[in-house]
C-alpha cells in the first residue's frame, strides 16, 4: 500500500536528481519572476513614475507635472477635474477599502452624459450596483435618501442621482480626501516630480 504512495517520487528518481534540481530551480525562477512583475505593477499604480514607461508614446500625453500634482491639494474638484489625479485618488481609496466612493461618483459623471434613451439601462445598473442595500460597492448613505434614489432610479431623469453623488461628494471630501493629501502615496508622488529634473 504504501507504495501507492510514493509511486511520483520513485518517478522523480528515475529522471535523475539533476534534472529535477534543474526543473526545480527553473520554477523557482519563473514564480519569483512574476511576484516581481506583479509587485511592480502594484506600485506603479501606487506612485506612478513620470518617465515613460513600456507604451512611451501614450506615457507622454499624460505625463505629470509637479504644479498638476499641487493643483490637486487646493480642492477635491480639481483633484477629480484631473484624469490622472483620478486614477491616484482611486488607488489610495482601494488601500482604504472605500473605493465604492469614487467609482459611484464616476459613474454619476458619465450617467449625466448619457443619451435620454439610454438612461434607464444605466440608472438600473448603478441603482444596483451601488445604492440597492445589498449592492456589491454599496454606497454610505441614509435609508432615507436610498429610499428617494430608488424611486427616482424607476423612473430615471438625467439628475436622478444628484442627491446621492453630491452626498458622496461630501463625505470624500470631508473624510478621505483630507487623508489623501496626508498619505504617502500623495507625497511619495509630489516629492518624486519636485525632485525629478525636467527633461
């Protein structure tokens, strides 16, 4: 019986032990290889680096200033006024768990831009994804004010979520926006483009 047990490692044996120290040793490699891509990309989404990066043509168009970056301290509405100080505030929000925020406020953004026969497809989507209580990035807002999304979501008008995006609005602004400005992720960024000479 036991020998059922040991049938890969007799097997193993048969190759030789170099060509499995050889193999060993090359997935080895490989999966260190990976965590390292993988870790690389996380903190590029963390600090993004103003040099060009793999797709240098596209790096350059939105390529960061030191004054975009400062810009993004005067207000939550110019930090969100700028695509890449979207994507930075996204990412330290994701750190907080409460990226639910930025991602309804967006969705709100385009909801306003849609064309009238499109609304009902889209209020329904995001009345489900975020302001139903038990949407998956659900929303923090009173049941009051859920209850008044929801009946304006059935019948959607292009300001049916005003209410709830500007209550969301507030709540970044006066609880993780603040934090932002504070985190690492910020000043780790504004200190690299000062530092940075200009090319």
């Amino acid at each position: 019986m036991p020998g059922f047990f040991f049938s890969h490692n007799n097997m193993t044996e048969l190759n030789g032990k170099e060509d499995c120290k050889l193999a060993e040793g090359k997935g080895h490699k490989k999966k260190q290889k990976a965590f390292g891509a993988d870790l690389k990309n996380y903190l590029k989404c963390m600090v993004p680096h103003p040099e060009p990066g793999i797709k240098a043509s596209n790096s350059r168009k939105v390529m960061l200033s030191a004054e975009e970056v400062i810009q993004w301290s005067q207000s939550l509405e110019k930090l969100l006024a700028s695509q890449s100080g979207q994507g930075v505030f996204r990412e330290f929000l994701k750190s907080e768990f409460s990226e639910e925020n930025i991602e309804f406020w967006l969705a709100c953004e385009d909801y306003k831009k849609t064309k009238s026969d499109h609304l009902h497809g889209k209020a329904e989507r995001i009345y489900e994804e975020f302001v139903q209580s038990d949407a998956i990035k659900q929303i923090n807002i009173d049941y009051q004010m859920r209850e008044a999304t929801a009946k304006k979501a059935q019948d959607p008008t292009h300001t049916s979520f005003d209410e709830a995006q500007k209550t969301v609005y507030i709540l970044m602004e006066r609880d993780s926006y603040p934090r932002f400005l504070k985190s690492k992720s910020y000043l780790n960024l504004l200190n690299q483009l000062q530092t940075s000479p200009s090319k």
